[in-house]
C-alpha cells in the first residue's frame, strides 16, 4: 500500500509543472522604471526648496499604478501632525545635488488647509479624518 501511495504522489509531482515555471518572471527590469525608496518616508519641499512634509504611504490601484502619496505635514516630531492625500503625479523628483529630491508645487500652508485621512490598523486603509479621530500611522 505504501509503495501504492508513494508511486501516485510522485506521479502528481512529475506531472504538475515546476513552481517557478509558471511564474511571472522577469529577465531585466524596465528602463526608466524608479524604485519605491526615492519615494517612501522622503521629505517633500517646496519650488524654493523649503520642507513642507514627507511620504508616510504610497498607493496603488489595484492594478498596481500608484495612485496617490499620503504626506504628513506640520507637526514638530511627530505631534500634531495631519496626513494629506496627493495625487502622485503632483510630487515630481528632481535632482538636486545628485540625490532625488521630491518636489511638490504647493506650500506648507495649502497641505496643512487640505482634508486630512487616518490610517484605520484593522481596515488597513487610509479614511477621511473625522473631528475625533486621530493619525494611528506610528
């Protein structure tokens, strides 16, 4: 009997197509294609290069393309601080001193005016901040 079993099961494996054969694999990656760590936990400046916040989140449609930035502005360590949702194509990445820098067209004041979006742990989404809610990001 066990020599039955042993015959079927190594049958199954031989006749089932490899793991990494059916994967999706690439053999380069595209040109032009940027990683996510020029983005994720950056500062955002101004045109006149003043710090007016920094990527806590970025996200994704289901496809994959990302979508949006969540940026936190104000606040001094952390405290008081507002989370904001930009769309991702308004932070560009400029080079300045041979680093990426992101760069948004706006200022301070206008992200700490926008609607500001908690980040609900069990839910595992950003949701629009309500008078008694408070950033649950850390």
């Amino acid at each position: 009997m066990k020599t039955l079993i042993t015959t079927a099961i190594l049958a199954a494996a031989l006749a089932s197509p490899a793991l990494a054969d059916s994967a999706r694999l690439q053999s380069s990656v595209p040109g032009g294609a940027t990683t996510v760590t020029n983005w994720y936990k950056q500062n955002v400046y101004d045109p006149q290069n003043n710090k007016i916040g920094d990527v806590k989140d970025v996200l994704t449609s289901k496809d994959g393309k990302i979508e949006t930035l969540i940026i936190g502005v104000g606040g001094f360590l952390g405290a008081g601080e507002k989370d904001v949702a930009v769309p991702f194509d308004a932070v560009k990445i400029v080079k300045k001193d041979d680093k990426p820098t992101l760069v948004m067209d706006t200022t301070k004041d206008a992200l700490k005016q926008a609607h500001g979006f908690t980040y609900d742990r069990t839910a595992t989404t950003w949701k629009p901040e309500t008078n008694n809610s408070k950033s649950d990001t850390k």
